[in-house]
C-alpha cells in the first residue's frame, strides 16, 4: 500500500471530493471551491477543441458505419503495438513522439481512422469505365536487386565481374552503400512511383533475369540493377478486383478527397454543439475544410483550362 508523507495527509485534510459537498462543489481547498463549472472550463481550454472534434467525428461516423466491432479492434490493435515495441513504457514514448498523451488518446484515434476508412470506401466508386482505364495503364509489381556506388567506374568495373561470373549478391553485400546490402541487394517489389524516375525507367525496361549493363545514374550515385522477377499482366477478369483495390487506396490516399468526404459527412449529421467555444472550434474546422475543397475545385478548373488551351 502506497505510504502518505506528513504533508501529503495535511494536504489531503484541507481537499474534501464530491459527495460531501453540494452536487456542483467538485472539491475544496480550503475555502475555496472547485465547481463542475471551473472542472469544466478548465479542461475544455486544454483539450477541448481537439477533443470535441474527434469525438463529434467518431460519432458521425458510428451513425453512417452502424454497428460494428471497430472500438474493439482498435484495442485489440493497441494491445498488439505494446507487446510488439516491447512493453508499456516504449510504447508511451513512441507515442508521445507521435504527440499523443496517452493510451487512451492513441486508442481513439485508431477507432476513428478504422471508422472513417468503413465509411470512405461506402461511398466512394468507379465506374466500369474507370477500372478498364486504369487496368490499361496498369503494370504488375516488379521484383529487382541493386547495388549502389558512389563511382561511375566502380560500378562499371562490379558489371564487368558480374558479367564474368561473380555473385550479384555477394558483390553487394561487399561494395554497395545502400541498406538493401544486407539482404544480397535485394529491394523487393515495387510499382511504378516509388522510386526515383531514372531508377524506375531502367528497372521497368530489364526484361525478367536481365541486369543493366551501364551504371544508372540517379541523384544517389550510380546502379547496377538486376530484376528478378516481372510478372504478366493477367486479364481484365483477372486482375480487376486487385485494381479496384488499388483504385480505392490510391483515393483515400488523397488528402484534398478526404477533407471534401469528411465535410460531406459532417455536414450531413445533426450535429449541434451548445457550448459557444467549442461551436466556434468546430465552425472553424467545416470552414477550414470548405475553403480547401473549393481552392481543390479552382486548381482543378485552372488545370482543364489549361489543358484546352495546349490542346487548341
């Protein structure tokens, strides 16, 4: 049992709780009195505006969502994270770093992200046409090793060994400065955008088993690059519910299409805040958002224009 020093009990004498007052004393200090009210506003000034937002978007999300298990599976998730980082107090320090303050904080923040990502892809769809667009300009995954110098004549001399026999893998592991050296050079899958352009144009262009045969030059020095593994493109039939899928994240990924969805369904909630400050708080939030959806429709009508213009 925890022990009370002198001054902790004498200062405990002069605090008595709630239920040995009046039913809007919190405590007293003395005799001072701490009410709902002063309870009230002091915690609003310190979390209200971020606290009553996410509690109204949770809220309006639940209500589009219906009954779900997400409040569960966002604890489960948690509880997964402290063991995986090794315990509690890593844990905290991780996401404090992420500018949470506490369990609880990051655990509703996890619900309302797997509420919002239920109730963002309700209502976002593709046409049939959009998907067959998109499945025409789709190239699957390739797979590809690489090592990387600092020196055009380093890395031609590597191509050279390589040519007469010597272990790709080996070599990089030995002379490339990339973190992928530990692993023989290995980089993986990848698809078109996550890599830099030169490095992606020669990488696409290898045929499956095939290595550059001069250094690729990129704002990281030069590469020797050796792809794996190049997959066919499978039909339309085949391949649709994976490019639906990547159709999906590649919108939710969109910031400016998030904001417009989330606006549209807070705007579509009775939501009333009687509270003056934290109304203003939230008016401020929908306002914030309608100012970026319409800079969103502008940039959008400056890039057609723009487009018709080249055209003519």
């Amino acid at each position: 049992m925890k022990k009370f020093t002198a001054s902790a009990l004498a200062l405990l004498a002069t605090i008595t709780l709630a239920g040995c007052a009046s039913s809007d004393t919190v405590a007293t200090v003395g005799e001072n009195t701490i009410t709902k009210d002063d309870l009230y506003e002091s915690m609003k000034s310190s979390v209200g505006e971020s606290t009553i937002q996410r509690l109204i978007l949770t809220q309006a999300l639940e209500n589009v969502v219906g009954e779900n298990e997400y409040k569960k599976q966002a604890e489960t998730e948690v509880l997964a994270s402290i063991e995986s980082v090794g315990g509690m107090d890593a844990f905290l320090g991780l996401i404090q770093q992420m500018g949470f303050t506490s369990q609880e904080e990051y655990t509703s923040q996890i619900h309302l992200n797997l509420l919002m990502d239920d109730a963002l892809r309700a209502r976002t769809t593709f046409t049939d046409e959009e998907v067959q667009a998109f499945y025409e300009e789709y190239e699957p995954n390739i797979t590809a090793s690489h090592i990387l110098v600092e020196d055009k004549a380093v890395a031609e001399d590597l191509i050279k060994q390589i040519n007469d026999g010597a272990d790709f893998a080996e070599l990089a592991a030995e002379h490339s400065t990339d973190g992928s050296a530990s692993n023989g050079g290995s980089l993986g899958s990848f698809g078109r955008g996550q890599m830099v352009a030169e490095f992606e144009e020669a990488a696409f262009a290898l045929k499956e088993g095939e290595m550059t045969q001069t250094p690729v030059e990129t704002e990281y020095g030069f590469h020797i690059i050796l792809l794996t593994e190049k997959p066919e493109k499978g039909t339309f039939e085949e391949e649709e519910e994976n490019i639906r899928e990547m159709m999906m994240s590649e919108k939710l990924s969109d910031s400016t299409y998030l904001d417009e969805q989330m606006t549209a369904i807070l705007k579509e909630a009775d939501i009333s805040i009687k509270d003056t400050d934290l109304k203003s708080a939230m008016d401020a939030f929908l306002a914030k958002e309608e100012v970026i959806e319409e800079d969103a429709v502008e940039d959008a009508a400056s890039d057609e224009a723009a487009t018709e213009e080249s055209a003519e």
